[in-house]
C-alpha cells in the first residue's frame, strides 16, 4: 500500500489542528497512515475530535468505516477523566466545522459498546479511552480480538508520565508471538496482529 502524499498529511494537519486535542503532529502523521485501510477502524475515546477527523480522513478514500466510542464526560467516568467541556455536541460541531461527516457513535464506555458493536472484524483499532489500567487490559484483550491478522493495535500515552496504566497494561498484554511491534512515535505504539 503506498503511504500518503506530503500534500494530502498537509491538509490533514491543517484540518486536524482546528479541533482541539491533546495529540501532536507526529503522532497525527503516524495514526493517518496506520488507518489508511479498508475495513473496519475503531476509535476508543475521542475527546472533542481531533483524533476522529485523523482517522475519518484517512477512512474515506479507502471506503473503510469508521466506529468512535466515547462517553462524552459521562458520570460513570473517573472524575479526573471527566470533562464538561466535551459533549458530542462539540464533537459534531468540530467535525462539521472541517466539513467531515460524523462516524458511527457509540456515546458509552468501551465495554458497553464492545456488546453493542457485535462480531465485525477490524482492520485498526486506535486505543485513547480510560487510561486506568484495568480498563485497558479490557479494551485490548476485547477489542484486540475483533482485529483481524495484518490489522493494527495502536494506543495513545504509552509511557506518559502522569498515567502509567497504559504501560502497565500493555506489558501484560503484549507477548511478542500474535502481535508484532510496528513502532512508537510520541507517544503513540502500534502493533500488527500476525496471527
């Protein structure tokens, strides 16, 4: 598959940063071309859009659907993750605002909408939801095993400082026999599912 052009992550870039978020250039370069796919993608936590309108841009000439789970500041959150700020409303707003049309939505936690997204496979699932470590391990032993072989794993605030449940859980998580490394950037680790 041939990566993108400079112009095309141009215009990502400039689309992108029009919503707020708290992920950087690089790393935005980087969740582009792991979801240049066709198929299924998957984005756990999307905050006010900013990684949603990385992954639904990369999606569109692939013809691959885009499914985003957030709860939007939900009570059931943990207090320091809750965020009045972002509400779905935003979120529409955000993408509207870059002219993208919104994706599948899921406005609960990962573990309900895992129930509600039923047995599709998936060809990229982009991890940035709960950063508690339980609540990872979850989403990558459930979600991980809709991803189809040669389908990616990618998890945002890997070995940040301020929330290591993101470390912790895929050092318990990871084997290095199903999945390969792909690479880190920022913050930003991907793994390919080989079998």
């Amino acid at each position: 598959m041939a990566g993108p052009k400079r112009t095309e992550l141009e215009v990502m870039l400039k689309l992108a940063w029009m919503i707020p978020g708290m992920f950087g250039k690089n790393e935005a370069r980087w969740l582009y071309r792991l979801s240049r796919r066709r198929g299924n993608l998957v984005e756990i936590g999307a905050w006010m859009g900013r990684t949603t309108a990385i992954m639904q841009m990369a999606a569109k000439p692939w013809e691959a659907h885009l499914t985003t789970i957030e709860p939007f500041g939900a009570e059931h959150m943990a207090p320091k993750w809750r965020d009045p700020e972002a509400t779905q409303e935003k979120w529409l707003a955000n993408l509207a605002r870059i002219g993208l049309e919104p994706p599948e939505l899921f406005a609960t936690t990962s573990d309900e909408a895992l129930e509600l997204y039923g047995e599709r496979e998936i060809a990229m699932l982009f991890i940035d939801g709960s950063h508690a470590y339980r609540q990872v391990l979850r989403d990558l032993k459930g979600w991980g095993g809709l991803v189809k072989v040669g389908g990616y794993i990618a998890l945002h605030d890997m070995f940040f400082p301020s929330v290591p449940g993101v470390a912790k859980a895929v050092t318990r998580w990871w084997d290095g026999k199903k999945w390969f490394y792909r690479g880190q950037v920022g913050w930003t680790i991907a793994f390919e599912r080989r079998k």
